[in-house]
C-alpha cells in the first residue's frame, strides 16, 4: 500500500462513482446495452435478474491474475480498488436510484450514457487504475500495440453488443447503445489526454533570438531553440519552438510579425502540457 497515491484512490473512487450512476441511471432504467464486461453483466441481469455488483466483481477475479503478472502490483491494486469501488457503486445506486425517465427520448439517454461512462473511465485511467474486464485487455493493448484505449474498448464493446442483440436489445435499441459506446469512446480518450488546448509553435526565422526574447519579456513564456538543417538551402537554421494557451495565440502571432515579416510559422495542436508555467510554477512547486 506504500506503492499507492491517495490522490490517485480518491480520482480512482471518483471515477467508478460517476461511472456506475451513468451505468444504472442511463443504461439499465432505459435498458440500452453496453460493451465489455459491463455488457455481460447486463445482458446477465435482463435475462436473469443476476446482480450486476455481484457479476461485475466474479467476471473480474481471472483477470486479477492478468493484471498481477503483466501489469505489475500498483495497477493491479488500482484495479482491484476500482473494481471493487464500481461494485459497491452499482449497489448503492441500483438500491437507491433517481428516476430520470428518458424512454420516450433515448439519443438523449444514449449521449448521457456515454458521456457520465466516458468521463467516469477516463479519470479511472487517468490516475493509473481500470474497473477490470476490457479495461485490462485494452490497457495492455495499449502498453504492447499502441492502440488508444478507446479504440481497444469500442472494438471489444462492438462483439458484447452484438451478443446484446441476440439476447435482450432490439434494433433501435442496440442503434442507441452504439452511439454510447462511441460517444463514451471519445470522451474517453479526450479525457485521458487532458482538457487543456493549447499550440505549439514551430518558427524559423533569421531573428531568432529577438523573437525569443520578446517572448519571454511580454509572455512570460519560455521557448527552446532547436538545430534544423534545410533540404533545399542546404543550410543550418535555428528553429524557435514554445508552447502557449490558446488565448495567448494571436499576442504571439503579433509579435513573430513584428519582428520578422517573412518568418515560416507552423502551429501544432497541443492537448497535454506538463512542466514550469503550465503545472509548476517558478519554484517547481505544482500549480
């Protein structure tokens, strides 16, 4: 337990709490279908009644022992809190639930299915945890491959969904849960790659160090200056490269234009930014 965060349990618990209320508020009172194992746990409770806590933590045991031998022993006991974290959710919301009586428009069941699903798995994956089954498959997928985890899951939920439709879900039903489940795929990987939009920017130009400087001065934003080599000139040109908030993208513009008129200028998206000025300050205290 020493390995672990608390900050990282708390995001975890957070996580399976709002995963699990988009669970039974969105999919199971308007019965659409859901992929991996939490699609199994469904079909097992429309067919039988069978607890879908219960099941949700039984499906789960064999992968523990997955997780243990190729993950490591921090995921695996991320995993088994979030696991168990989304059983005791289910539970609790199953026993105590708040009607929201969407049947008559289920697009807006669906859209909320996947976005409450999306967010509550991308913070789980996030702070280094899954809630077991695909999640699992999809990490280690992720870790050998090098496919997102949202792709991973939207394939693996496509094959549950289809066995959905051969046991409970009808054809408009199982249009609606597709549109979840890709809704939740997006959110997903949007989530796990941050919200934060910013730009990079990408500058060659003879004024390099002017450029730099008033970057830094009206900015306060750092920049780094990289060794290029042009293909056609066959020359070595200084690159200027700094990373700036999306609102702070037209100050910059103004700026390169001013000092340089003629400087090449490329922007890049940026969704995740790390280091001094965006998550540590000064001091290298975060933010």
């Amino acid at each position: 337990m020493k390995e672990l965060k608390w900050k990282n349990i708390f995001f975890i618990v957070l996580g399976s709490a709002i995963y699990s209320f988009g669970f039974v508020h969105f999919n199971i009172q308007n019965e659409l279908g859901e992929g991996g194992f939490a699609g199994i746990t469904l079909i097992l409770y429309f067919l039988w009644n069978w607890d879908p806590a219960l099941m949700n933590l039984l499906l789960n045991i064999p992968l523990f022992f997955i997780g243990w031998k190729l993950l490591g022993r921090k995921v695996l006991l991320y995993t088994i809190i979030g696991t168990v974290a989304v059983s005791l959710f289910l539970k609790i919301f199953l026993t105590y639930q708040v009607q929201i009586p969407l049947r008559d428009d289920l697009f807006l069941a669906a859209l909320f299915a996947g976005v409450f699903i999306g967010i509550g798995l991308g913070i789980i994956f996030r702070y280094g945890g899954t809630t077991g089954g695909v999640d699992i498959i999809a990490r280690l997928v992720q870790k050998y491959i090098g496919w997102s985890m949202g792709k991973t899951m939207f394939l693996f939920d496509a094959m549950v969904i289809m066995l959905s439709w051969l046991s409970f879900l009808d054809y408009r039903s199982v249009m609606y849960t597709l549109v979840a489940v890709f809704v939740g795929a997006r959110v997903i990987d949007f989530v796990q790659e941050g919200a934060y939009s910013g730009r990079g920017a990408l500058i060659i130009s003879n004024s390099q160090e002017e450029i730099a400087s008033r970057i830094a001065i009206e900015m306060d934003r750092g920049s780094t200056i990289l060794r290029g080599y042009g293909h056609f000139t066959k020359e070595e040109r200084e690159v200027l490269y700094c990373v700036v908030a999306r609102n702070e993208l037209v100050r910059l513009k103004n700026i390169v234009n001013s000092v340089d008129p003629h400087a090449f200028v490329s922007l890049i998206e940026v969704h995740d930014v790390m280091g001094e000025g965006f998550t540590l300050d000064e001091q290298k205290q975060p933010i």
